[in-house]
C-alpha cells in the first residue's frame, strides 16, 4: 500500500472514531455552604438527565472548577454532580474588587445576526456600572447586522461599519471608536456571564502596571463529536487560578516567555487598557482571521503590550460560554487556522518589534520543541499533560492525527500568509504595523 493510501485509510479510520463520539450535557452547579448543589442547564441547553454531564461548578456564585461526570439512569443529576464538585479544592477566598473603570466592549462580526442577539442579549445583561457596546459591521454583504442593531437594540448598542475584512482590522476600528478607560473584546459566539464585565475589568482599577487581562472561556454546548473532542484536550480554558505575568519578573516555569501568548487567554475574552493598546497602534491588521494569517491577531496583542512592559492578568471569575464549532470540516480549518496564526504573530512580533529578535532566537531551541509537543498526536486516556479545564482533561477521545498534520503545514505556512497579508493592505490603501 502507497503512503498516500496508508494516509487516506487512517483518515477514513479517524473520522470513523469521530462520529462514534457522544454528546455531552453542559451545567452549572451552584454549591451552598453545606455542599448542597443548585443544578441549572448551561446557556441555552434542556434540563440535565442521565448521561454524561460536563458541569462549572461555582461557589457563591464564583467559578471554582467543573466536573465531568456520568449520572445513572434513574439517579438524581444534582446529587450525583455535587457528589463529585465537593472533591475540589476550596481555594483561598476571593479578595473585595474595587469598582471598575469606564468600559467599552467591541464585537465584531460578519453576517451571523442570530449568534449576534444572542450575544448581545447577554452584554447588556451585565452588572457593569459604567459600559458601551460597540458593534463592529465587518466586510458587510447584506444589511442583516445593520437593521438588527437598529431595529433590537437601538441607542444601547453603537454600530461601526469596516468595510475592509480581517478581524484585527475590525477590532482597530472598534478601538479608534470606543470612550472607555479599558476597551473589553468577544466575539459573536459567546455568552457572557453576568459579571464577565466587571470580574474583567475591575483588575484596571487596582493596578495601575496592568495592560491586558483576560478571562476563561467554556464551551456552551458539547452536542457534537467536533465540540466534545475540541474540549477533551482542554478547549479554550486556561484553569480556575488567577495569575500575572510581569515582563519584569518572567515566570520561571514559562522559558519561553513571553512567545508563548496562548497560554495568556484567547481573543474571546480580553481586555486592554484603552491607552496602553493605542499607544502601540493596537493589533496588526496583517493578522486575524479573515486574512491570509489566518488568526493570532490576539496574542500579537499580548505580546506587544507586555513587551512595553505592562502587566498581563488572567482571572477566571470573568465568564464566557462559547459556541464551539461543530463539524470534522470545521476542526480542519481550525486545526490549520490555529498552526498558521501562530507562526504569523510570531512574524509579526519580530517585523514590528525588531528588538525582540535576539530573545527571541535565545528561546528558539526550546520554542521548537515546544511546538513539537504542541502539534503532538495526543493519546486517549492516560496521556500527560495540565488538566484544564478544571483539572478533568482525561482525553477520552484522541487527537487525530490528521488535525496535527495541518496544525503543523499552517504553521509553515503562517509566515508565508502574514507576508501577502501585508502586500494585500497595500493594495487596500492599509499599512500593516
């Protein structure tokens, strides 16, 4: 059998593996004091019932952890779940907030209306004292997100139009366009906790050195094999400890600091002070979906405003639940997307940022075996790795080999793609950064 026989028969094999995965219910489990749970449906899912229950656990409404769990047919879904959420640990009690800054919160979107409301419908549930919401309009074809924002939403949400696509480029002109002390980004496909806003942004008011925050992100649904195996190998959660990265004090277990910006948060759920983002033209409009890059718009961000010597703060009481994607077709494009957008804000840093280059060749060693290990094909159960989120990262289901492949031609690939998304500006009458 030729190679590319072998190749398309393991292909075929993985995918059978794929749609035998199960679908998994989402929850929230509220524990009192005595350990007795309130039991809720995650965000727009039915009531729970036997099965497999992936469920946030909070205690006094704060996010401690999440638990996976099988519950009986015929036993009770609370009982069987808090059984399980009173093996977290307590963790130290949370410290008072201050009051939090002006805030301006930026979604950009293209053409998904219905993601939008729903989206929307949570933003302005927020228990944020001070906040606007600004809705950037990207690379319109139809009118559809113009006439919801007016029609639903009227002078509670501010609409911008960007005529030019790219995610970077509609965030830019969300930021030239916002009032706020901080500028909070998410995306069309997420819904917010009540207190996302304020758990995020209340961090600016106490550290003045703080540049970036960002928040945790959990799945909303888990219906399909695509959404369960994304989360299987710990989705777009970063853990349930807050944490600062300080460029004047580089974190002794992160060597390869501060290149390594996935581990900061994702661009669904972060915030920037308004000033600090300005002052280094914000993000590269030659990264982001949406262009050649393909993605890394955010960590481009990160990175930069760390590099200017701020703070970077990841605190997981700010909440978002995010509709992952949820076909095969869709983890191909993402597996790929995430590859190429990795290595092009890697590009972009060191074009943009030139000084950087001798730190950066310093960990570039190190830097390829960590992508080695990053595009790894990751066995089922048993494999190593940090548990997130909360510590259930059991990987029941493996990561095909497949999607590793393209994470790693995306990644040779993403240089290559930020350098004609640069051209591509050019020819827009945009320069890139």
């Amino acid at each position: 059998m030729s190679r590319t026989a072998r190749a398309r028969q393991e292909t075929r094999q993985e995918i059978a593996r794929f749609l035998s995965i199960e679908p998994v219910q989402v929850a929230e489990l509220d524990l009192g004091e005595e350990g007795q749970g309130v039991l809720r449906p995650g965000p727009g899912s039915p009531p729970v019932t036997s099965g497999a229950v992936f469920a946030l656990v909070r205690r006094e409404g704060r996010p401690v952890g999440t638990v996976l769990g099988h519950v009986p047919e015929g036993a009770d879904p609370t009982e069987v779940l808090a059984g399980l959420a009173r093996e977290l640990p307590r963790g130290a009690p949370p410290e008072p907030l201050p009051g939090p800054p002006s805030t301006s919160v930026v979604v950009a979107t293209r053409e998904r209306a219905g993601q939008l409301a729903r989206a929307l419908d949570s933003l302005l549930a927020q228990d944020h004292p001070d906040f606007e919401i600004v809705v950037v309009d990207n690379a319109p074809v139809t009118h559809e997100t113009r006439e919801l924002v007016e029609r639903k939403y009227g002078e509670r949400v501010r609409y911008v139009c960007e005529p030019v696509p790219g995610l970077a480029i509609a965030h830019n002109r969300g930021l030239a366009a916002v009032r706020g002390e901080v500028v909070a980004f998410t995306d069309d496909d997420v819904v917010a906790d009540p207190r996302w806003l304020t758990e995020l942004t209340a961090p600016f008011a106490a550290d003045p050195r703080l540049g970036c925050a960002t928040g945790l992100i959990l799945p909303a649904r888990l219906r399909t094999p695509a959404q369960v195996l994304l989360e299987s190998h710990g989705g777009f959660a970063k853990g349930f400890a807050p944490r600062t990265y300080d460029p004047e004090r580089p974190p002794s277990d992160e060597p390869l600091f501060p290149f390594t910006a996935g581990r900061f948060g994702s661009g669904a759920n972060m915030a920037f002070r308004t000033s600090a983002l300005r002052a280094v033209d914000g993000f590269d409009p030659a990264t982001g979906a949406g262009t050649r890059a393909r993605g890394g718009d955010d960590l481009y961000g990160f990175v930069r405003v760390l590099a200017e010597g701020h703070r970077l703060r990841y605190t997981p009481r700010a909440l978002v639940w995010h509709h992952h994607r949820e076909t095969w077709r869709d983890l191909e494009t993402q597996a790929y997307g995430y590859g190429a957008g990795l290595t092009a804000y890697l590009t972009a840093i060191l074009v943009n940022r030139p000084a950087l280059l001798p730190a950066f060749l310093a960990r570039l060693p190190r830097g390829l075996a960590h992508a080695r290990a990053l595009t790894a094909v990751r066995d089922a159960e048993g494999a190593s790795g940090a548990g997130v989120p909360g510590e259930h990262d059991a990987r029941t289901h493996p990561w095909p080999r497949r999607l590793s492949r393209l994470q790693r031609r995306g990644m040779l690939y993403g240089p290559v793609g930020y350098l004609r998304a640069r051209r591509a500006l050019r020819t827009v009458g945009l320069g890139a950064r």
